[in-house]
C-alpha cells in the first residue's frame, strides 16, 4: 500500500511540472515588426518552424507600417521587443529613451532604385515622385535613398518629391500600378520588377556596401528584469537564423508560402541575402554597420561633435548568453 502512495505522489508531482512546464511553453511574447518583407524572415522562420515555442514561448509578430511605430509600441509596454531601424532607436534614446539594442535583423541594404520606362538615370529622376520604402521622410530606408540622390545631385523637394509606403511590398505596389516614376524596393522583388522591365537607376551597395539597417530592441528596464525571458527570445531568434541560412531548399520552399513569392525569387532573394550576409547567423550586429548608420543619422539631425560610441545604443550581453546556452547545450 505504501509504494501505491509514493507512486501517485510520484505521478502527481511529475503531472504538476509538466502542468508548470506547459504554461512556461504557452508564455505569450509580443513583438513589434515594421513589415512583413524577406529582410525580417529569420523572425519568422523562428516562430512558423517552432524555435520559438522550443524555448517556451509563444512570440506575436505584430506587423505595425513603419519603423516608428514598432518603437512606439515598445516604448508603450505593449510590446515585449521591437524588431525596427536602427536610426529610430537612435532617435528615441537621443529623445531621452531607455531603450536599448539586443541584437541585428537586417544586417546590410538591399534596396534598389526602380524607375519606370521614361526613367532611366538618376537625372531622369528631376521633377519626379518616388515611392519609399518606410513612411517616415527622415528615418530608416528613406534617408538611404535620400543620401543616394543627393550623392548624385538631387535634393529632396527642390528636385523631387517622396510619398511613403511602409516597406517595399507597398512600394512596389505603387510602382506597378503607374502610381509614381520610381520606387526604392529592396530583393527580391527589386529582380521582379526588373523581369517586369523596370530600370535599375541605382544600388544602395554600390554607394552604401555597409549599414545596419535594422535591430532588435528593448527598455532597458524591461530587459534588467526579464533577463532569463529575453535570453530564451534571443536563442529562439538565433536557431531560426541558423535554420534560414543552413537549409537553402527548405528555407526557400518556406519563403514562397510565407512571404508570397514566386519560386525563383524567393531563391534569387535567399542567395542575396546569404552571400551579402544581411543575415547574421547569430542575430548579430554589424558594428562598422551600425557606425555608418550612426553617421548618417547624424549627419540628417545635424548632430554636432564626434559621434558617439555605439555602446550608447546597443548591449550585447543578452546576446552572448543567449550564445553561450546555446553551444553548453549542444555539446552536452
């Protein structure tokens, strides 16, 4: 009789961890995303191949237009994380903002200047309306696109004019439906738009080869006291970039059923991204990246004295322990 009670207590205290593990596993874990494009795909490989719900969390992808929203929503609480441009995090902290970055999502540009029949060259582009690829006129891909034009002559509003669209699927939109002369769409669907006959004025890379377009951030306040959660959000990231980038045909069949793309760009897309390394296989920051996006951000604001380090805006520790967990458990 007695080894009948030590076995329903034994059961009972196993029902009651599992009970405790299961509500760990359906731990609700907002995150803010400014679009929904192929650059923000290792966020969503983690959460569509399960990375996410290994660590014990059930992450939101809340997909906000633009970068200014998504830093909104984080400095409101409703979020947990903010995956956004890294200048918006810059100007929230310079606003006074405790707000921090964890880790990189998009890692480099991928943009090109699209321009319809008549718009050939950057000088065809006087006169004319351009589709950006965030809403801000100051912020994120359009102050790329900014210093591009003016690198060749052009100055915003005395030469051309510009309507934001919140990411590069809106932008293309707009182009494709005679909405405007040239839009700025990043890869892949910068190649479509090129099979449909559209003409490539420009490529960020060939005046821009390094910037750190856009991270993941927190309140530092926040991050201090759910070290352990956002470790387990880092980890889950950092398996769904590895998974993205080590398994190119699973990876692309997954693209062209989430992100909506066409077999061949999903593929031309997925190579881009690899090769250039936009992807960080450890959801990590380009730092020489972050010091060109860092200058450019200055240079908008007119910023005076030397630029600040970048340990102003970005903490790599949660990271790094999220990296440690990660091979202790793979070796063990």
């Amino acid at each position: 009789m007695l080894n009948v009670v030590r076995a329903i207590a034994m059961a009972t205290a196993v029902l009651c961890s599992w009970s405790r593990l299961s509500a760990q596993e359906n731990l609700k874990f907002p995150v803010a995303i400014s679009t929904k494009t192929l650059g923000y795909g290792i966020l969503w490989a983690a959460q569509k191949q399960g990375f996410f719900a290994r660590q014990g969390l059930e992450v939101q992808l809340i997909t906000m237009r633009g970068a200014d929203k998504a830093v909104q929503a984080l400095v409101a609480g409703s979020v947990h994380v903010s995956a956004a441009g890294a200048d918006v995090h810059m100007a929230a902290v310079e606003r006074g903002l405790d707000l921090v970055m964890v880790g990189g999502v998009i890692n480099g540009l991928t943009h090109m200047i699209m321009g319809t029949k008549n718009y050939k060259t950057y000088q065809d582009l006087r006169g004319a309306t351009i589709a950006a690829a965030s809403t801000s006129m100051s912020s994120g891909t359009t102050l790329v696109l900014r210093r591009m034009l003016k690198a060749k002559g052009l100055e915003f509003q005395r030469d051309y004019q510009l309507i934001g669209t919140g990411g590069s699927g809106p932008a293309f939109a707009t182009l494709t439906t005679g909405q405007v002369a040239a839009a700025f769409v990043a890869a892949p669907l910068s190649f479509a738009a090129a099979e449909m006959g559209y003409n490539i004025i420009g490529q960020v890379v060939d005046l821009i080869p390094n910037y750190q377009l856009a991270v993941l951030s927190v309140q530092r306040s926040w991050s201090e006291k759910n070290r352990p959660l956002l470790i387990r959000f880092l980890k889950g990231t950092v398996l769904g970039a590895r998974w993205l980038l080590e398994n190119k045909q699973a990876a692309i069949n997954y693209l062209v059923k989430e992100m909506d793309l066409k077999p061949e760009h999903a593929r031309s897309g997925w190579e881009y991204y690899s090769e250039n390394r936009i992807w960080h296989p450890d959801a990590d920051i380009n730092l020489e990246g972050l010091k060109v996006t860092m200058q450019i951000y200055g240079e908008q604001t007119q910023a005076k004295g030397p630029l600040p380090s970048p340990a102003k805006y970005l903490d790599r520790s949660y990271l790094k322990e999220a990296l440690r967990e990660l091979q202790g458990s793979k070796s063990s």
